[in-house]
C-alpha cells in the first residue's frame, strides 16, 4: 500500500509525506516514493494520517448482555470510529473477577480479529465491595482492575487494593464516586472519592488511574497531586467536554459550562492524559428505565476534533496524544508512534468534512447517544490494523483508491 501526499500527524510530528506500507509495517516516509508493483496507492490529498486509537474504556457487554451489545459489534464500532484497541470494563454478568472470563473475551476478540482487547478484571470480587483474595495469584495476562460503575466504598479496601496493585505492577482505574453522597449531591460524591483516592495512593505509590473526570474541583485536585506524584493519571470522556447543562443520563452526569472550561483548561495544559469513551451501548428499553451511559467509539474523533482543535484549544498532534500516546503508555503498549519500521496501526481522516450523527448508520448494535443530529467536522475514512484494512468509508474508496 502506497499512500501519497498526506499529512501525518502523531504527538510529536506533523509533516507531509508519501507513506509506503508492506506486511504489517511502515517501511518507509519520505517525499515522492515511485514504484511499480504497489498492490495499492491512495491519494491522500487534504487528508490526515494519524497512529489508531487507543480507549482506556469501553463496555462491550459481553458476557451476559449481548442484546445491548457484543464483542463482534463492539469491534466493528470501534474500527468505524478508528480505535484499534479498547480496554473492556469489568462488569458483565457474570462480573469478571476471574481469569476464564478474560480468557473468554480476548479468545472471542482474537477469533474476530479486528482489534486488540485487554479485559479489565473487578478489583472486588464480583463488586462486593470488600474481597480482594481473588487478585493474589493472577496472571500477567490482567493489566487494569476496576470496579467501574461503582466507587469503592471503604477506605481500607482501597487501600490494600492499591498495595496489591503496586507490587503487581497494576493500573487500578478509578470510577469516582461516594455512592452514599451521589444520592445527595452528584458532584460532592465524585470530588470525595477522588480526593482520598489520591490521598491514599501519595502514600503507596502504586498506578492510580481516575476515569471520565468531570467537575473542576475534581481536575484541580488531580492537577495538583501530578506537580508530585507522576503515578497519577486520568482521563475525560468526549461527552464532558463537549456537553453542558444537558440532562442526557449518564454517570458521571453531564456537568455545568465551567466545568467544560476547566477540563478543556487542563487538557491544554497537559493535565489529562488521555480522551476515553466510556462506550456504554443500552437497548431501547434500558434507557427508558433510565439506565445510564451512552455509545461513544463512533463519534469520539469528530466530536473531540470538533471541540479542541477547530476552535484552536490544541492542535492535532495534541489530539494524538490524547487518543493513542498517552492511553498507550498508561496501558505500557508501544503505539502511538509513526516512523519507519512502525507497525501499520493507524487511520485516515478527513478533518474538515461534516457530518450530522445519525445513530440509524452506528455498527454498534446500540444507538443510544447525546449526539443525535448534531453536526461534527472530522470523518474516519479508514482504519488500518497490522498492515490489514479493518474499516473503509466506500466513497473514499471510491475516489482516493487506485488498484493494480
């Protein structure tokens, strides 16, 4: 494959070049590559090539609640929306507390072969909230535990999770949230968390990473606990950043526009490692019961380009390291990078076409988002994993491909 003319963009370049793939890799960028036995050139004029996505999490819903969505849709969504690898949340049914569980999942995952899946093990068994026995003799195989959708209610088991996770050299992600306060005040309960949850880890050291951060307080407290622990990570969802004062359901609630202000703030500053979709797909049904969470994976891009970098907040290479570098090496993967020798992970965008979302055309089998006809600028046109096409926009086929 031989892409001419395109701008590629990762956290650390931005330049124009020819970009020639063999196999899986990246074998050569440089101006004006000509050969004559390329099985494919593609015009990459106006268009942006950038590493593929990285989301530190997702729900795929699968074992247990495959009607709202499963790990083949799962995969096909996200290659739609340019992610290449997704870190699945415990909590499915059964709740994965085990290792056949996650041996399930990425077996499932490998036989589809569309992207690469880690599948994050429960921090409590089954979300008890109290026993963590089940940790002591797991594999390298477990990279992330969480009890995502729940906050650990007590102090000490937070406490001697975070140990455990220090010597197993873990990243334990963080749903931050005082369950007893949320019934009273949403904000309070994630502020309360996320302040002892650092608290604790300054004093264990272990990787301590606190997901879909939504208030100001919270991200201020984060940023000062960063200028002296560099084990604290975090991240933001699309939809905190780009929504306010909506009342659309999901948890953590969509905030107040000072509280987008000041996460946009910290994600010019560096403050934010990374952009995570929180890809919670939900029947019909569900969310007319008021479940929370909406689908993501499709409209991340678009929706993050749209807010920070058409309005000049970050520029591209910025986005990148949101979307892949900084996901990548909170997980410890080595993506997130484009040069020679580099395996051919990546995607091509369109930054400037516009779309309205139309969640009728999502892959995902669940259609529920915030989103819903509301205009973005930044198309996925193609996604490229190991040197394989997973996903391609058939009008850009169309008209950028040349075969021999």
């Amino acid at each position: 494959m031989l892409i001419k003319n395109i701008r590629l963009v990762d956290e650390g370049k931005d330049f124009f070049t020819d970009v020639l793939i063999i196999n899986d890799k990246i074998v050569q960028l440089k101006e004006s590559i000509e050969l004559e036995d390329e099985e494919v050139i593609i015009n990459g004029e106006n268009l942006v090539l950038m590493p593929s996505f990285i989301d530190l999490h997702a729900h795929f819903r699968d074992p247990g609640y495959t009607y709202k969505e499963d790990i083949l849709t799962g995969s096909r969504a996200a290659v739609r929306g340019g992610f290449t690898y997704v870190n699945l949340i415990a909590n499915t049914n059964p709740i994965c507390s085990n290792e056949k569980i996650v041996s399930y999942v990425l077996e499932k995952a490998r036989n589809i072969g569309l992207i690469d899946v880690n599948q994050t093990l429960s921090i409590t068994e089954n979300f008890d909230g109290v026993t963590l026995s089940h940790l002591d003799n797991i594999s390298n195989a477990i990279k992330v535990i969480s009890d995502d959708g729940k906050g650990i209610k007590s102090t000490r088991v937070m406490y001697e999770a975070l140990i455990k996770a220090k010597e197993k050299g873990l990243v334990v992600l963080v749903h931050a949230e005082d369950e007893e306060i949320s019934k009273i005040d949403y904000r309070l309960a994630e502020n309360l968390e996320t302040v002892r949850d650092i608290y604790l880890n300054k004093k264990i050291g272990a990787k301590l990473h606190l997901t879909h951060v939504s208030t100001k307080e919270a991200i201020e407290d984060i940023e000062r606990a960063k200028k002296d622990n560099d084990n604290v990570t975090c991240d933001v969802t699309p939809h905190h950043i780009a929504l306010w004062d909506n009342d659309y359901r999901v948890n953590p609630p969509i905030r107040e526009k000072e509280d987008v202000d000041r996460l946009i703030k910290a994600i010019r500053d560096g403050v934010i490692d990374a952009i995570a979709t929180d890809h919670a797909p939900h029947s019909v049904e569900d969310k007319q019961k008021n479940a929370p969470g909406m689908v993501g994976l499709e409209t991340a891009f678009k929706v993050a380009y749209t807010t920070l970098v058409k309005p000049n907040h970050i520029d591209l290479k910025r986005l990148s390291s949101l979307l892949t570098y900084g996901p990548a090496r909170i997980l410890g993967l080595e993506y997130g990078r484009l040069e020679n020798g580099s395996k051919a992970n990546f995607v091509i965008v369109d930054p400037e076409k516009e779309s309205t979302v139309d969640s009728n055309k999502f892959h995902s089998k669940s259609k529920n988002t915030a989103f819903e006809g509301m205009k973005f600028s930044g198309e996925v046109l193609m996604t490229v994993k190991d040197g394989d096409i997973k996903y391609i926009d058939e009008d850009f086929k169309k008209e950028r491909f040349c075969d021999n």
